[in-house]
C-alpha cells in the first residue's frame, strides 16, 4: 500500500540524508509498527472501552465543571491575603 504524507521540509531533507532511498519505505513502517498501539493491547483495549462509555464520560464531565467552578481557579481571596501580611 502506498501512503501519501507531508512533512515540513527540514524534516524530508534530513530524512533523505540520513536514510538511503532503498531503505526509507521500511525504515518508516518500522517507525510506525513502534509508535502505533497493537489493538490487541489489553490497555489500549480498555482505554478505548472507556472512551466509550458514556456514563463514565458524563461523570468526568460533571467532575471537570465542578473542579472549575469551585471557586480555586484564577481568583483570590484578597481580604485573606490581606490579613496574612
């Protein structure tokens, strides 16, 4: 199977410096097998199964707009701040 890919080109010239052009198709489906998850991966496979839950997903939701509402974020209590000094 052929890929089409862009690259910036600093990125394409060292590559084709560095890899000889009858080697670079191997080279870069070795870079890819080590960089992508095997689907069989049981922690891959149960990231997936929670990215898919969507009970979960709405109690993370419900985590996240309460850590941002509780008040800590990017506010002071400047009469506490004073009484400190």
């Amino acid at each position: 199977m052929q890929l089409l890919l862009h690259i910036p080109e600093p990125l394409a010239v060292r590559f084709k410096q560095t890899v000889p052009a009858r080697q670079r198709s191997e080279f870069v489906a070795k870079l890819l097998e080590q960089a992508l998850p095997v689907e069989e991966d049981p922690l891959y496979l149960a990231a997936l199964d929670v990215e898919q839950d969507l009970a979960l997903g709405e109690e993370m939701r419900e985590w996240r707009e309460g850590l941002i509402a509780d008040g800590l974020r990017g506010t002071v209590d400047t009469e506490k701040t004073d009484a400190a000094r």
